[in-house]
C-alpha cells in the first residue's frame, strides 16, 4: 500500500523536475555516450527524484579534475557545493581518515572517545572560543576541516577569485550581464534570451563541469588549490562556451 501511494508522489515530482529543467531553446550541446545514458537511466529508475543533474556520471577524481565514466577529464567548477574545495582524494585527508578508521569507526555522542576533547581543545585555542560543538550539516564540517589542514588555501582563493572575476568581466556583456562573489565562491548571471541550462551542457562539452540555479545564473566554486595556469585554462573554456550558445 505504501509504495502505491509513494509512486504517483514520485511520478509528480519528476514531471515538475522535467518542466523547470525543460528550455525552449534546441539544444547544441553533444549527446551523451549510450554507457552514461544507461547509468542515469538505471539512477532515474531506482532513485527518488530529487535534483536535476547535469547529465555527466562521474567515476573518480583528484585536485581540480573529475573523470567520467567515459574517461573524459573535467574541471570541477561546483566541488560539491563546496563541500570538497580541499580538492578531490587529497592525500593527507585520505591518510588521516585511514588512520582513524583503522583505530576506530564510530562512537556517537552517546559515548566520550578520546580524540573529541583533544580536537576541541584545539580549535578553542586556534578561534578564540570557550566552547565548540562540532557539526556535520552539509559543508560546514568540510569548510572547517579545510580551514584547519590545509595553510594558504584562504589567500590563493583570493588571489585566483579575483583573477578568475577578471577574465569573467571580458565575457560579451549582452549574454553575460552580472559577475559577481568573492573569493573562489563565484557567479554569473546570463541575459533572459539565453539558456543556463544549455550554456552549462557546452562547458561540459569543452571539460568543465558547473551548475545553473533560479534558470538565468551558474555558479563557480573551484577547489581552493586551483593554480592560476587552471583558472586561466577554464577561462578559456567559459568563454568557447558563451561563444557557442
């Protein structure tokens, strides 16, 4: 009874997904391989609707990149929504989960552990806090892991955000209308006559991976490690991508 009454719910809710995704404008972009097409296929079958994905299936990733299932290479523009603007497996996080989870997987709160004080203590000291209650809703816990691991990537998000909102300001001003945010976190917003959607599947096209919102507006949120050599590459990405719708 339960999964009659779940999936007229589901069949609404994708209809809606489709008609806010859909465009008027015929599209350019490539099709994708029959190999993607299944994976997503099987997902839309098996999986509650929920997002509307860009329509890439990524398989691993390192740095900056992401690889498809095809093997072709991107450049991460959205990391998660930010939630891995460390990068992509990098090292001494990966070398700092093992070691954990070799020793112990879980408590809870239920329990003390010997590692929660120690690490409280620590960031009270570093922030200036009398007390802390560490959390692990969307990225706040990833933000804060980067800020404490990782020395510089504040000042290089500086550096490359405002490289990277210079070469966005030399985008043709009547399809790319607003560059705006600060630091590596980042947007632009396109004229009405001119799809987000469609703009987005070009950068896939061309390597590099980001996502529309509210329709006329994408984000930009690199790693924090990105070097200026990436920026100025994705650059040039951006701008064959605004050049082909």
């Amino acid at each position: 009874m339960h999964c009659k009454i779940l999936s007229p719910s589901l069949s609404i809710i994708n209809r809606c997904i489709a008609s806010a995704s859909s465009s008027s404008v015929q599209s350019t972009a490539k099709p994708v391989s029959s190999k993607t097409q299944k994976i997503i296929d099987r997902e839309t079958r098996f999986g509650a609707a929920n997002y509307h994905p860009l329509p890439v299936v990524i398989q691993r990733g390192s740095g900056v990149y992401v690889w498809d299932t095809d093997g072709k290479r991107y450049f991460d523009f959205l990391s998660a929504y930010s939630a891995v603007n460390q990068g992509h497996c990098h090292p001494k996080i990966i070398a700092s989960m093992k070691q954990q989870v070799e020793i112990l997987s879980l408590t809870s709160r239920a329990f003390h552990n010997d590692v929660l004080g120690e690490f409280e203590q620590y960031a009270c000291e570093l922030f200036g806090y009398e007390k802390l209650l560490p959390m692990n809703t969307g990225v706040e816990g990833g933000e804060t892991a980067i800020k404490l691991a990782q020395e510089g990537m504040i000042e290089n998000a500086a550096k490359m955000g405002e490289l990277l909102r210079k070469e966005l300001n030399r985008l043709p001003k009547d399809k790319v209308k607003i560059v705006r945010g600060k630091g590596l976190l980042n947007a632009i917003v396109i004229d009405s006559k001119y799809d987000a959607w469609e703009l987005c599947l070009h950068l896939r096209d061309f390597g590099l991976l980001a996502k529309p919102t509210h329709g006329d507006k994408i984000r930009f949120a690199p790693p924090l490690n990105i070097t200026k050599e990436q920026i100025l590459e994705c650059c040039s990405i951006i701008q064959k991508a605004v050049n082909a719708i």
